[in-house]
C-alpha cells in the first residue's frame, strides 16, 4: 500500500477527515473545558467570600464602636452637668454676703466633691477613648481592604469576561472550520463518526495509525493484525484492535 500504487489524488483516506473533525472536536472541549476552570473563577469565588467577611468583621466593628461612642457621649453630657453645677457653686461662694460660714463650708466640700467627679469621669471618658482608638484604626485598615477587594473582584470579572470572549472567538473559528469538513464528505461517513463518537462514551472515537501504533490508545497494532489491515482498502472501515477505534491509515 504506497502512494505509487494509489491513484493520484486519492492518497489520502476518506477516514482522514474523520480524524481532522475529531481533532477540533478535542479542540472544542478543550475550550470549554478551558472556560469552566479557569483560575479566575476560583479566584472571584474567593475574593467574593473575602468580601463578605470583611463586611461582616465592619459591622462587628461599627456595632462595637458606636456602643464605647454612645457611653462617652453620655458621660461628657454628665461633665457638662458637673461643670455647670461646678460653676454655679462657685459663683455662690464667692458672692460672700450672700452665704453663711456654714453654707461656705458646705458649698467647699460639694465644690470638692463635684471635682472629684468630674476627674472620675474625664478618666472614664480618657479609658473609652483610648479603646475606640485602635477599633477605628482597624475599622479604616478594613474599609481600605473592602476597597481592595472590591477592586480585585472588577478585576477578576473583567478577566473572565475576556476570557469568555475570547474563547468564544476560538469557539466560533473551530466550528466554522469543522462545519467545512463535515460539508466536505458525504453524509453517511459523518453518520458514522457521530455513532462511534456516541458509543466511545467520551474516549476517542477515531484513531490515527502512525508507524505501529494506534494514536487513540498508543498501543501497537499486534501483529496478527497488521497484514490483514494493511491489505485492506484504506477507505475501508477498520477498527483497532486494542481500544476499538476507527483506524486511520
Ligand atoms: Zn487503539
């Protein structure tokens, strides 16, 4: 079987074609197999479950925040009160003709008490401070990696969108090249390849035959098999018989 004892023009098989549609459906799974797993996905999943717990640790935060801020507020309204009363005392004090040594000596010791108090309260006020201060330092480090986020999420959709697209591009080109192939040979042999390619159940259908082996299961034709296969016509239908596919010789 050389090309010297083939008619010119007929070399080739018929099954050839067969092979080369099988190629580029290889091809269109790749791609879309391609599309399915891209790393990007797996990188929004992540970065979508970051998001949501940084959300989540800011609300913490916010909760946490407000609550010290409400009880510091509360207890600078009481300061407010204390230095109110604080200067009231004062005034009666100092306008002498108007109380008695007693009254003095009462409006003194209530004068000190109400200092004692407002310190009380400024320390309160001093310690609630210093505990919001890192929650807001850390309530900021979190809105700036919520931004960061949110970033690498438009990020990671737009490379998957171009992904997509490109592959779609990929996609179209390979059917339109396997479109001119199936138009190119009778029906009946794509009838063929479209039942092989059903009952191979995804392993490949067709197999090319390149030196002794088989390219579908890249085992060697046996022996035994060999001169009753390349005695046949090469447009005769063959299978191997390792793995069963469609030989191509
Ligand atoms: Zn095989």
């Amino acid at each position: 079987m050389t090309d010297a004892t083939t008619p010119l023009g007929a070399s080739a098989s018929r099954l050839e074609v067969l092979a080369s549609i099988q190629d580029l459906d290889i091809r269109l799974s790749q791609i879309a197999h391609r599309i399915e797993h891209l790393p990007e996905r797996q990188m929004l999943d992540d970065v979508v479950r970051e998001m949501a717990a940084v959300a989540r640790r800011g609300r913490e935060l916010d909760a946490e925040i407000t609550a010290l801020e409400r009880k510091q507020r509360a207890h600078e309204d009481e300061v407010a009160l204390v230095e109110a009363r604080r200067s009231h005392n004062s005034e009666r004090l100092y306008d002498s003709h108007l109380t008695s040594p007693k009254e003095a000596e009462a409006l003194t010791a209530e004068a000190a008490a109400l200092e004692r108090r407002q310190i009380q309260i400024e320390d309160v006020i001093l310690e609630l401070m210093e505990q919001i201060e890192p929650l807001s330092e850390s309530r900021t480090e979190l809105a700036e990696r919520a931004e960061d986020a949110a970033r690498r999420h438009d990020d990671t959709e737009t490379r998957i969108a171009q992904a997509v697209s490109h592959a779609a591009e990929e996609r179209d080109e390979v059917l339109g090249a396997r479109a001119e192939l199936v138009a190119s040979v009778p029906a009946e042999l794509i009838a063929l390849y479209d039942e092989r390619r059903i009952a191979a159940r995804g392993e490949l259908a067709v197999g090319r035959l390149v030196g002794l082996t088989c390219s579908a299961c890249h085992l060697e034709i046996p022996a035994v098999d060999r001169d009753r296969i390349s005695r046949l016509d090469r447009d005769e239908v063959v299978d191997c018989p390792q793995c069963g596919a469609l030989l191509v010789r």
